[in-house]
C-alpha cells in the first residue's frame, strides 16, 4: 500500500497479534507499506512487521486504546525508531534532530488523521520529548 504524506489508509494495514512473552502487547502490518514522510523520505517495510501500537503501557487502555485512526503515526514513529542507525545517518548523526523528526512527524500524522483526539495527540507526544529520549537511547525499556 503506497501512501502519500497524510494519507489515511483506505483499508486494513494492521492486525493484532497473540499475546507472547517476545511480544506482549504487538501488532503485525498485513500489508506491504510505502510511505512518503514531510521531507520526502520514503519509508518502506513488508507485510509482517511487528510493532507494538502507540507504546501506551496496558494498563492505561481503558483510557486510550493504543490503535486508532491515527496509528499510521505511530507505527511510522517505531519504524523510525528502530531505524536508528539509518536515521542518524540521514541526520548527519546528529541524535536531536533524529529524534526530534520522528516525534514530530508522529505528531503530524496523528493530529491530520485523527483530529479529533486532541487530548491524546498532545499527551502522547509531549511525553515522547520529554522522556522519550530515555527509550531512543535504550536507558530504559517500556514497560508492558
């Protein structure tokens, strides 16, 4: 599935997968993703990648499902994230600026394609730059 920057999927691109110790909380593309970012960059990945939502620990569900209609967002901020190493050699190694980019085109995303949860778009993407950071350099893991 291509996607220009900003466009909503116009079918299903993600399925949950059942709970494992390897992957307690994840979700798995069903199809092939191509997707033009802000800045032209195209980000590509195959049916089967795993990803595990918008990173909301489990116990905060009830409150903010973790797969809605801005989840492309999210999965291109994981994507980027695991791409750390490519994105640090996109952004001449320079760490901030990796990171500030996926945050901030996670944010984009999210606020064109679901507008309507202003709440959680500001929450989650604020606490993504503040303590983010800590996950983005591995000095600690999200919790379950």
């Amino acid at each position: 599935m291509d996607l220009n920057f900003l466009q909503q999927p116009e079918k299903d691109w993600n399925q949950r997968i059942p709970k494992s110790k390897e992957h307690p909380r994840s979700w798995m593309t069903i199809v092939d993703l191509e997707i033009t970012l802000s800045d032209g960059y195209i980000l590509k990945r195959p049916a089967g990648t795993i990803w595990d939502g918008a990173s909301i620990p489990s116990w905060l569900w009830w409150l903010w499902n973790p797969i809605d209609e801005g989840a492309i967002g999210d999965w291109i901020h994981d994507e980027l994230w695991k791409d750390k190493e490519g994105q640090l050699k996109y952004f001449k190694w320079n760490i901030h600026e990796a990171r500030k980019f996926a945050d901030d085109e996670r944010n984009i995303w999210r606020k064109s394609l679901a507008p309507k949860r202003k709440v959680k778009n500001f929450i989650t993407h604020w606490t993504l730059r503040f303590i983010g950071g800590f996950f983005y350099s591995r000095q600690i893991k999200i919790p379950n």
